[in-house]
C-alpha cells in the first residue's frame, strides 16, 4: 500500500502570492522568499528517487546539478561521483548548500551563485536538474545550452513534474478552462511529447523515462495539495464568489477509493515498484529535526515508488528523464 502522508510545503509571507506575474526577476523574488521560510523546496522523495535512477550513469563522471537549491541531490550525487559542481540563483539556497556539505563533511562538491549563462567554458559528463525545467522562461533554450557543456555522450536527467493522472488532470482542467493560477514558480507543463519533440530539436535521445510520486498524483497527499491550489487559485483569480469549495473538495474525496484501488492493483502486479530506502549521507547528531528530514530523503517513507513500463510510466505526478546526447 502506497502511503499516503499528506506533505505540502505551505509559504506564509503574503508577498509571494503579490502578484501572478511568472517572468524571471518575480520568480527570483518568490524563491527569495521561499528560502527565508524553508529549504524544503522540492516534494520528499524526490532527490532520492533521482539518485536512485541515475547513480549508475554519474558514478566516477563530472556532474552539474543545475538550480541545486539547498544542495541535497548534488550531496547525494557525491556518494557516487567524482565531482559534483551546484549551481542556484539564490544566495540562500547556496548558503544552505555550504552548510550541509559542512555538516556532512563532503569533499567532492562546489556551490556556485548563477545560472547557467554563467557557465561558459566549462563541460560535465552529466548535467542533472531536478525540478527545475519547469520554471525556466525558455525550456528548449534551456536545453540547447545544456547540451553545449555537456562532453560527448553525456547524459542530462531531468525530473519534472506530470499530469498525465488524477491530480494532473484535474489540475490542467480548470487552469485550461478558467486561467486559474495553479502555481506561481510553473512557467510550463511539460508532457512526454513535450520533451521527445525538444530532444529531436536539440540532439538529445531519451534513453529512459520513470514516473514517480505515485501517491501525490493518485491519493491523499495530492488531494490535500489540490484543495489548497484550487482555493488560492480562485482567490487570486478574484472567483471565489462563484466557487462552491465545499462542493470541491468533496468530489475530489469521492475518487479516492477507486484512485487507491488503481494504484494498489499496480502495486500487486508489480507494475510499480518501490526503490530501496537508505540513508546517503553521514547526517551528524547535532542536526536538527528539519534539518536531518531534508538530509536523509532517502529513508522518506513517502514518494516511493516507481515505474518504468510503458504507458503507465507516464501517469505519476513526477516523471525523470534519462537524455543522452547524440
């Protein structure tokens, strides 16, 4: 049985919903703000379900984890790596990503402030983003340049976001419909044919494609995100007068018996398969709650599962990509 633990990260500074504006200088500010509040950034489970995919391809290679925000993946990518370089356009995040590298006493690791404009002359055998394509205000730009430091035959793996499942599809729906605001960092939705037709375009092959956070797209935890999302949405969209939450929220409660029905039948015939728990880095005692939660990702008892069986690979709510360059 997939658990079901309700985790949504949850901002407080009202200026991050001030404006509905997605261009690059106020998404810097929101994450600004977001980085005063929390250096959970990312959905639990997620870093380790990357590593887990792709720790075979970075072990002994040059890595750039591209917008590392707090640094856990390039941490995690250490275990394996020869080198790992993190890079994030907010101070804070790389001041978090200084710290625990301290903290866990890393040595093969270097945090930058930048983008990738800032790179100009180095090459990686892997670049690695982790929900970051999704927020860039270009994304085929984005690959381009990704290809252009990467050596030959190197590998990009990407995790983004997907909607091909219940929380997506309900998602997409009303934000299609009524231009609901359903996220404030999202500049795209970036589907599986999405990706193939900007790999064709910018020399890039996917080698595999693995759908994760089984129990975000299907169960509780992507309920509990999709009331709040809808009932912010409609207020930032000035609906609310038309909007029956109540209504809502109750025919998002009533698919969950079949949604857990669909996802343990999945489960049983081993069409989804749970990635081992296991702690990746020396977390030292003196951490604290939040601090050894964010660290040790990879002993999470959420996000744990995955699938890489065509088509149902395509309908949890995160997909990881595996892109070699040709």
């Amino acid at each position: 049985m997939i658990n079901s633990k309700r985790i949504n990260i949850k901002i407080k500074d009202q200026k991050f919903r001030k404006s509905l504006s997605l261009d690059k200088p106020t998404l810097m500010e929101r994450y600004k703000i977001m980085y005063k509040e929390t250096f959970q950034t990312s959905p639990p489970g997620s870093s380790a379900n990357v590593i887990f995919q792709s720790k075979n391809i970075i072990k002994h290679k040059t890595v750039l984890d591209l917008g590392c925000g707090a640094g856990r993946l390039s941490l995690y990518a250490s275990k394996y790596a020869k080198h790992v370089t993190g890079i994030d356009y907010i101070d804070k995040a790389i001041e978090y990503s200084n710290k625990f590298t301290k903290m866990c006493n890393v040595k093969n690791v270097d945090f930058l402030v930048g983008d990738i404009d800032f790179l100009k002359e180095d090459k990686y055998d892997v670049i690695m983003m982790a929900e970051v394509l999704q927020h860039v205000d270009n994304p085929l730009k984005t690959l381009k340049k990704c290809k252009k430091l990467l050596n030959k035959n190197g590998h990009l793996i990407i995790s983004i976001p997907s909607f091909n499942n219940f929380r997506g599809t309900v998602w997409l729906t009303l934000q299609s419909l009524f231009n609901l605001p359903m996220s404030l960092t999202d500049t795209f939705q970036i589907s599986a044919d999405d990706m193939q037709s900007m790999c064709q375009k910018t020399g890039f092959k996917i080698t595999k494609l693995i759908g994760t956070a089984w129990d975000w797209a299907w169960t509780e935890w992507g309920i509990d995100d999709l009331k709040r999302r809808v009932f912010l949405a409609t207020t930032d969209a000035k609906l609310v007068q038309i909007a029956d939450f109540k209504a809502m929220n109750k025919w998002l409660e009533s698919n969950l018996t079949f949604n857990k029905q669909f996802i343990n039948y999945l489960v049983n015939n081993k069409i989804i398969k749970k990635r081992p728990t296991d702690t990746l880095l020396k977390i030292p005692k003196n951490a604290n709650i939040k601090e050894k939660k964010y660290l040790d990702d990879g002993n999470t008892k959420v996000n744990l599962y995955y699938c890489d069986t065509l088509p149902f690979n395509r309908m949890g709510e995160g997909t990881t990509y595996i892109l070699k360059k040709i």
